[in-house]
C-alpha cells in the first residue's frame, strides 16, 4: 500500500475517532437538555424554587431560576446545533476519503 493511501487511511480513522468523541459529548448536552427541561416543567407548578450550588441547596426567586433555566437551555440548544453541523461535516469528509481509499484500493488491484 503506497504512503497517499495510508495517509488517507489514517486520516480517515482519526476522523471516526472524533466522530465518536463528538457523538459522546453531543449526548452529554442532550442529557442536560432534558434535566433543564425537567426542571422547567417542575417549576412551573412548585410553590418554591431551590437552586443546588455546589454541595448545598438554597431558596431562590421562582422567576429568576425560571429565567436562568430558559437561558440554560438556550445555550445547550445551540451547542447542539453546533455539534450537528460539525458532525455532519466530519461525516461527510469521512465518506470522502473512504471512497478516495476504496478507489485507490481498486486502481491498485487492476
């Protein structure tokens, strides 16, 4: 196998590898958009609101936490958009260069 196919092999694996890093952390956000959620929904019945900072939990203004919560999730929605379009990206360069190898691959055999 000649060094341009290797590289683009080893190119390839490196971008299946973020890939994978990017699917992880991409679940991490969507499980911290749906806490964020959670706690929205319960908030909107509580009579009180607490906030856990650090190792204790506190008494805060109902509407502040409401408006942190909704800016919280606003940034997580976007962090997620960004990770799809970055994803898709690296997926399509991923599909590039796998045909870039499987062409190369079958030039070589003929």
């Amino acid at each position: 196998m000649n060094e341009e196919i290797q590289g683009k092999i080893n190119q390839l694996s490196t971008i299946e590898h973020n890939i994978q890093q990017f699917a992880a952390q991409k679940q991490q956000f969507q499980s911290q958009l749906v806490e964020v959620e959670s706690a929205e929904k319960e908030l909107e019945t509580a009579k009180e609101a607490h906030k856990i900072i650090g190792n204790i939990m506190v008494s805060c203004d109902k509407e502040t936490l409401q408006k942190e919560l909704k800016e919280k999730k606003e940034m997580l929605n976007l962090r997620l958009e960004s990770f799809d379009k970055q994803e898709s990206k690296m997926k399509e360069k991923a599909q590039e260069l796998q045909k870039e190898v499987m062409d190369a691959m079958k030039e070589k055999k003929e």
